[in-house]
C-alpha cells in the first residue's frame, strides 16, 4: 500500500518525464526532418548558381577555363567547403578542386569538424554545363552526405538537446513541488473526513469537524459523512428509547396483573367474572403488543415471506370498510367510498387487509362523532392510489416527522383508552414497502389526517 501523498508524486514526476521525453522526441525528429529538408533545397539552390557561376566565367573566357578561372572555381570551393569536379560528356574528369586539403575553410558553415568530415561520405551530384544551348560537360558537385559537420551545426544540436535535459529537471522539481500542493489542497480535507469517520465510529456524532474543501466532490462528501451521523445518532436514540418503550409498554399490564393477583390471594377481591375479564383484557394486551413486536422484527429483518398473488385490491378494501361501517354507525361517523372497480395487484392478501385495517383503526379512534372518513381508490398512469381521509383530531407538525417510529404516540393520541401500542404504524409502513410501495401522511391538528399509499402497477 502507498499513501496518496506519494501516489500524486508518482503521478506528477511520472507525466513530468513521459511529456518531456515524447517533446524532445518529436522536436529532434521533426527538427531533423525540417531541417534536412531545407538544407538540401538550400544546397540545391547553391548548386545551381555554382553552375551560372562556372558557365559565366567560360563565356567570359571565350569559350575556354583559363587559369584564372579554374583559380576562382577553386576559392568558390574553398568558401562553400565543397569538392567541385569538372567532366567530359562521357565522365572523364578533367579538373578537381581537391576539396579533401581545404575542408578546413568553409566560411558559410565555419570551422569543419575533422573527425566528424572523416567519418563522413561525400555526395556528388552532376549538372549539365551549357554554352550557347549545348552541353560541352559535368559539373559534379561534392557535398558530406550529413548536414551537421560543422561545429557549429553539432553545437547547436547539443543546446538543443541541453535545453531540454534543463527542462527536464526543471519540470522534476517543478512535478515534486506541485504534487506537494495538491496533496496538501487535496489531503487536508480527506484527513478531515477521515476523522469524522473515526469520531462516528466511537459515536461521538456531535463533535464533527467542518470540513472547507473547493471541490465539488469532497464537499459532497463531507455533507454525506454528516448526514449519516446525524442518522446514526438519530438511530441511537431509538434505540436507547426503545428499551425504556417496551419497559413502559409491559410494566403497566404486568402491574394491574400482579396487583390483581395479590388482591385474589390476599382475600381482598373475589375471583368475579368482571375481575377476571379485566386480568383476561390485560394479557391480550400483552399478546397483541408481543405479536406485533414480533412482526416488526421479521418484518424489518426481510426474514417475513408475503405470499404474492394476483388480488382484487378493490374487493379487499371494500370488505374492511363494510366491516367497519357497524363501529362507524354507533359512533355517528359517515364514511364514504370511492373505489374503482376490479383493480388487481401482485400481493399478500391477508398483510393487505392488515394494512387497511390498521389505518381505518386510527382513522375510527382519533375521529370525533359526527365525523366523516373518505376512502378512495384510484388507477393512474404507471401506479394505483388509496386515499383514507379523515375530519379527526389530526397530528401536529412535530409529532407528523415520527409518526412511523416504533411506540411513538403523539400528544394527542397517547391515552391508554384508544388501546395503542404505539408500532401500529411502523407494521404498516413495512408492510407496504415490502409490497414496493409507499405511504405519506398529511395532517393539520383539528382538522384531519390524509393517508396517502400508492403501489406500483404489475409489470
């Protein structure tokens, strides 16, 4: 393993040296290539007003090189550090400037490097001579086949190339001094995440660090690593209050027990059958709320198998409204129903009918007589809609945010005479999503609650 600070300083020497090699690569290549290509149309060029040059001085001797002629060809050669040879039509030489003694002396290139000459081959190349439109010979022109003889020319090669070498190590301890900014821009605000995560990971969530960070990324991050510290902390909580819930959920019903039993053996009560039904009363209580916890736990575990079937939605919630419309009567509650007909879902039909029955339970306690409760059943788009509405004592904005919590019971709703256990609820949620569906809850406090469950459409 290699921590990122070396890792950025591999990456930055390591793009450093593979941008100046692949520059100094392609510089010596197209360098070579552009300039081979200009010395020899320069060359060529020479070459041609060396021909005019040796032509003019034979029409200007009349027709014949004399020898002071041949003695201007020879410092022409002398001064362009080429080897010049006159021929016959047929090849033979006839004079050489003997350009092997006088290397020595160009003037256009400098100074002639001996050992770079000597280990150079010459090329010749013939032109024709012309005088009055005929050719009387060759002019043959030798030059080094290489183009850098001169120390000039190889000197300039070697600057080049040094050049380079400096920005070499220029972009080294430029690539080492960049990686260490960027690791130091960079890292900061990863060791600070990185210590929020130690300071969750002993659940010390309010002690969090800000973490002031440019990047879009590690700000997003840092925003993450709160929020789950915010949840686990949140999370905590429920589950330190949970004990005390299911402590206070038992310990009334087992009061009222014992204190009933005590009074029996102690003569102070008779067994009567109304004494008996209140003990009875109170073990269903007790039943019921371990049932339940029970359920929520498989429920939230997934270890609950729902036997999905195709299921007429609409008759199942029609059966648990009629069933209620006696409990509905007696309290002078109107109910009424919208619910499309022949509507059909994959689904378990008995956790479904759970689920209405438990939320037309609540809509039936937390309304007042002469009340109305609406349920309503529709088909949209890519999903069907349950609405259960209704005109009871509503929940208030602080207790609407946990109103799925496990034992919570708003203000309103916490007297022991609507028989809650406070994780009715929490089942019922579960139960919808386990159906990949969803509920939301609207509520305004004296004025009634909305339940809204939609559930996906069979594909």
């Amino acid at each position: 393993m290699i921590n990122i600070n070396n890792q950025l300083r591999k990456y930055f020497i390591s793009i450093a040296i593979i941008s100046v090699l692949f520059i100094t690569i392609v510089s010596n290549i197209s360098m070579n290539y552009f300039f081979t290509n200009y010395v020899k149309a320069s060359r060529l060029q020479d070459d041609q007003k060396l021909v005019q040059y040796i032509e003019r001085l034979y029409e200007d001797g009349g027709g014949i090189l004399d020898e002071r002629s041949l003695m201007n060809i020879l410092h022409y050669s002398y001064s362009e550090a080429i080897d010049i040879k006159l021929k016959t039509n047929d090849n033979q030489v006839v004079w050489e400037s003997g350009t092997s003694d006088i290397m020595m002396h160009g003037m256009m290139g400098g100074m002639i490097d001996r050992k770079a000459y000597s280990k150079t081959n010459v090329v010749y190349k013939d032109y024709p001579m012309n005088y009055k439109e005929q050719q009387l010979g060759i002019i043959s022109v030798g030059r080094p086949q290489s183009i850098l003889v001169t120390t000039q020319d190889r000197g300039f090669v070697y600057t080049i190339n040094g050049v380079y070498i400096a920005a070499f190590i220029f972009s080294m301890i430029l690539a080492g001094i960049l990686s260490m900014h960027v690791s130091k821009k960079f890292l900061k605000p990863i060791y600070s995440i990185k210590e929020n995560a130690k300071l969750i990971e002993n659940e010390r969530y309010s002690q969090l660090h800000d973490v002031n960070t440019g990047t879009f990324e590690l700000h997003d991050l840092s925003i993450s690593i709160k929020e789950l510290a915010e949840k686990l902390e949140y999370q905590d909580v429920l589950r330190k209050r949970l004990t005390t819930d299911i402590a206070h959920e038992l310990r009334t019903p087992l009061a009222t027990l014992q204190s009933h039993i005590e009074a029996f053996m102690d003569g102070v009560w008779e067994p009567t059958q109304e004494k008996l039904l209140g003990i009875h009363d109170e073990i269903t209580r007790l039943t019921k709320l371990i049932k339940n916890l029970s359920d929520l736990s498989r429920i939230e575990s997934e270890e609950i198998k729902l036997d999905l079937q195709p299921v007429n939605l609409s008759s199942i919630l029609n059966n648990v409204v009629d069933n209620f419309e006696p409990l509905l009567i007696s309290k002078d509650i109107k109910i009424k129903k919208y619910i499309q007909c022949d509507i059909e879902i994959m689904g378990d039909a008995d956790r479904l009918n759970q689920i209405f029955i438990n939320l037309l339970s609540n809509a039936y306690k937390y309304t007042n007589e002469e009340g109305q409760i609406i349920v309503r059943l529709t088909e949209l788009k890519d999903k069907f809609s349950i609405l259960i509405e209704d005109t009871g004592v509503g929940i208030s904005k602080e207790d609407l945010s946990h109103i799925f919590e496990r034992f919570y019971r708003g203000d309103v709703s916490r007297s022991r005479e609507t028989g809650g256990t406070g994780i009715g609820l929490t089942i019922t949620k579960a139960l919808i999503e386990a159906h990949k569906g969803s509920v939301k809850i609207e509520s305004e406090v004296s004025k009634g609650t909305k339940v809204m469950i939609s559930f996906p459409k069979p594909s």
